[in-house]
C-alpha cells in the first residue's frame, strides 16, 4: 500500500494544474489584491475583524484558503497599525530629511511589497525637486503616499491602488494627499 500512495502523490506533485505556492507569493498576492479591490479602514485597525465571510470571499477570487488570507491580512493591519505609531521629526537638512523619508519607504514597502520601490526612490527625488521649485514641503507621511501613488500610477498594473489605502498605510489624511496632489498638478 505504501508504494501506491507513493506513486499517486507523486502524479499529483507533477501535474501541471497542482502548482505549490510559496508563502511569500500567498502573501503577495493576497495583499495586491486586497490593496487594489478591498479597504484597509473597512475592517478596523484590528487582526480579528476580519470574518470568516470576507476571508471566504477574498479566496474565492484568488483560490486560496481563506485561514491563509486571514492570516495576511491581520499581519497587515498589525504592521499598519505599528506604522501608523512611527513619529518622524522634520528636519530642515535635505540628506537627512532624504534618510529618514528612505526608512520611512523601506518600512512602507516592507510590510505592503505592492510597489516597485527602486522607481518610487528615483520618483521621491523628482517630488523632492518639484516640491522646492514651488517652495511647498507637506508631511512626510504625505511625501511618502504622493511617491507610492505616482510609482503605482506609472506602474504596468492595469489595477491601481486605491488611493484610501495608500493614505491608511501611510498615515496620510485626505485632505493633505488632495491638497498636495492640487498644488502640484497630479492627476
């Protein structure tokens, strides 16, 4: 009997339709999805609002389990959470006002690896250009959801981020990410 379980399991390791999926791509696709379909503010700031319904419809759409979603996206509203706790001091020094918006992005694209973050680098200099040819500098949470909404804008995704997620994860208040996008003609 042992020898048949092992000649049926390896049929079904080697069929084209059983693909393993790493942790790590669960993971991204999980949060591209959710980023680009779902709302972080719906479900609150807490790992267990998600329900079993919304983790259940969530995995119809991708095919996956619906524990392996819930367990992503509490992980997320956990690091969003920890983000959202994270206080920069401004400082008047342009290579140190550059360093701390870079670990603020590196912290960012950690816990949402949904942007190309070597484009959202070279797109954080141009904003840092344009911002102090109009002599305009918002917040730093600010700076940080201008450069991951212009890299997702120019991205090849036909999907695009909402834009009420980058504020939530970034912890940026509508009225400053508009307002910003205004001054500087952002579409």
């Amino acid at each position: 009997m042992t020898s048949t379980e092992g000649i049926v399991r390896n049929d079904i390791l080697e069929s084209p339709q059983e693909k393993i999926i790493t942790y790590s791509e669960k993971r991204h696709r999980i949060l591209d999805y959710f980023l680009r379909h779902g709302c972080i503010k719906k479900y609150g700031r807490d790992e267990n609002d998600f329900r079993d319904s919304a983790c259940q419809k969530l995995g119809g759409s991708l095919n996956l389990l619906s524990k392996d979603i819930c367990r992503v996206l509490g992980r997320l509203l956990r690091n969003v959470a920890s983000i959202r706790q994270c206080v920069f001091k401004w400082d008047p020094h342009k290579e140190k006002l550059l360093d701390n918006i870079n670990f603020f992005l590196i912290r960012v694209h950690f816990v949402v690896p949904v942007f190309d973050y070597n484009r959202a680098l070279k797109n954080l200099e141009i904003l840092h250009n344009n911002l102090s040819k109009i002599n305009f500098w918002p917040q730093i949470c600010t700076q940080i959801a201008l450069t991951v909404y212009i890299t997702d804008k120019n991205g090849t995704n036909d999907d695009k981020l909402l834009q009420k997620n980058i504020r939530e994860f970034c912890n940026c208040s509508a009225y400053a990410f508009h307002r910003s996008r205004n001054k500087l003609r952002i579409e």
